[in-house]
C-alpha cells in the first residue's frame, strides 16, 4: 500500500490530545535556553499542543494566541539553533553527533532526538543538515559509508587521504606506519599485503570515528528521537523519512510558493475581480523577484512571514494560507486562521 509523507505523519500526530497544552515562553534572543526550560518542565508532554508565546527584548508578552505560526516559527528557529550544538561535527548539512562530555551530563542528545522527533509531528520542519550515513544507521539501514569529507579534523582527514592515495604497496605501508597511532586507536592497523586493501582500512576508519566512537551518545540520541513513535517511522518508512533529516539542494521556487497561498477571489466579472486579477498577477512578479534575488527578501523569507516556515514542512500546511483582498489594507499583513 503507497503511503505519503504527509500521511505518515499525520498518523505520528493521532495520539496529540488538542485539549491540553505544554507551554513554552520563548525570547528569540535565546530560543536555546527557552526551549530547553520548556522541554525539561515537569507538565511537558509531547502527546500534548504546544503553547508558544514570544517575548520581546523587554520580556513583555507578544499579543496573540498561538494558532499555529508561533508554534512553527520557534520549531524552525530551534532546529536552525540545534545544528550548531557541541554534540554534532561535520561539514554544514552534513553533520553527525560526536561525544562532548558535559552534553552527556546535561542529557543534550536525548533532549535533541525529543526536540527532532516533537518539531516533524507537531508541524514543523525536520533539521535538514544530518549527515546521510547517520540516518541510514538510525534506520537500520545496512549501506553506512562515510566519506572522508565528513571529515573536519585536518590532520586526520590530511592522513586519510594519504592512505587513499598510496599509489604502490610499499607507499602504503610506509603510510600506515606513519600513522600507526591513529590507526591502533581505531583497531584498524594491520599488515597488508595488496594495495588495494587501503580502501577497507579507510572505510573501517571512518566506521569507527562517524558510529562506533559515538555509539552510546547515538543510542541515547535514539530514545529521544523515539518520541511520538518517530524513530519507528523512520525504520519503517527510511526512504520518505530520511530526506526530512538530511540537507536538500533544492530550494522553494516562486511558482510554489504562488500555489500554495489561495487567493479569495470576487465572483468573476465583477470590478473587484478584475483589481484582484491585477493584484495577483504583481503578487506573481514579485514572487519572481524574490527568487531571482532582485527583491530585499527571498521566497523563504515571503513564507516565513506567512507561516512562520522557510520550507513546506513534512505534515504538509494545514490549512493552507489565503490571500485575501481588503480595500483599507495597503500593504500585506498576516491574519490568523479561524480557530475551527
């Protein structure tokens, strides 16, 4: 049976209970510190909404109940935070959790695999920069090979690299001597007797140094990544779910973001429609504008405005933002969706 994306997640999303909140107070100075206070409170619960209220840099309470946009606003502001802890290395949007000795003590990989699993279910986005090679493990997924790009030692991925390029046995062997602690620190030093054996002894290097080193803080990275079911989707659905957590190339484009918002029109014929059509032909160019980068702003900035997202989340937009027409409102404004 063909199952989607959005499908998946809405089934993750079954057991949330609409009639109680967790409450998160949050200063976009610190979305850190303030997510961090709002996930380890005593009454939080991921099977519950989330309540998000902003405060400004005076600490005064932005008006406004959260409908959805502030919600999903401080999950793409946390996981935009998150990619630069200490408990991930790696090159940008190609990260993998490394061992850190006080994030151990603070419980931060289970915090981040909750906060990660909480942001998809809830409606927001997906982290978009861990390293392939960690998703494929977290799903049980056989083909783990890591490249020596992730690599962002200098001195280790320089003596890697050296080994990759020994042209002869003799050229090897030297090689791995000279490296030898690095190796033995590994368990991957051994005699070889072709030349050919370096690309195993890099590939077990990398092995150990992106899973096997980190393997405990991984585990404890899957406990949190277990909430609301999440880790079990992704075992099971690795090939939908796996782009959530991963970098993609491809941006938002103009013509998907013009889909996306529905205009209200007036019935056709009508002087109002026609404005309207003129309107929304100028909302078209300057959607174009955005994404050829002639605008002040880009196409993300346009739906973060509206949504409080730079890009389409996993569960899909519920509803879908609207355009509305007023004769009084010169410029654009959001205004939030009825509560039913």
């Amino acid at each position: 049976m063909h199952i989607t994306l959005p499908e998946i997640v809405a089934n993750l999303s079954l057991p949330i209970d609409h009639k109680r909140v967790s409450r998160f107070n949050i200063s976009r100075a610190n979305v850190w510190e303030g997510a961090v206070r709002g996930f380890r409170r005593s009454s939080y619960s991921e099977n519950c909404d989330m309540l998000v209220r902003f405060t400004d840099d005076a600490g005064v309470y932005e008006e406004g109940i959260d409908t959805g946009g502030p919600r999903r606003e401080f999950l793409t502001l946390l996981m935009k935070h998150l990619k630069d802890r200490p408990i991930f290395d790696g090159p940008e949007g190609h990260r993998f959790l490394v061992y850190n000795a006080n994030a151990v003590r603070e419980d931060e990989y289970f915090l981040a695999g909750k906060m990660i699993a909480v942001s998809v279910v809830h409606g927001g986005p997906g982290p978009h920069f861990l390293s392939e090679d960690l998703v494929q493990y977290l799903a049980g997924q056989p083909s783990v090979k890591p490249t020596v790009n992730l690599i962002t030692d200098e001195e280790i991925g320089k003596a890697l690299r050296e080994i990759e390029n020994a042209a002869t046995l003799d050229a090897l062997q030297e090689c791995i001597m000279r490296h030898s602690t690095m190796l033995q620190t590994a368990g991957c030093l051994r005699h070889v007797a072709a030349v050919d054996e370096k690309t195993e002894i890099v590939a077990d290097y990398l092995q150990w140094y992106i899973i096997d080193r980190n393997s405990s803080v991984i585990d404890r990275f899957k406990d949190g990544l277990s909430a609301l079911q999440f880790l079990t989707a992704l075992q099971q659905h690795h090939t939908l779910l796996t782009p959530v957590l991963c970098h993609c190339e491809k941006r938002l484009t103009a013509f998907e973001l013009e889909r996306l918002f529905k205009p209200q029109l007036s019935p056709s014929g009508s002087n109002r429609r026609l404005k309207e059509s003129q309107t929304l032909a100028c909302w078209a160019d300057y959607l174009l504008d955005c994404e050829e980068g002639e605008a002040a702003v880009s196409v993300e900035d346009i739906l973060m405005f509206a949504t409080g997202l730079t890009s389409l989340p996993p569960s899909g937009l519920e509803p879908l933002p609207q355009i509305e027409f007023l004769d009084d409102v010169p410029l654009p404004m959001i205004r939030d969706p009825d509560p039913e």
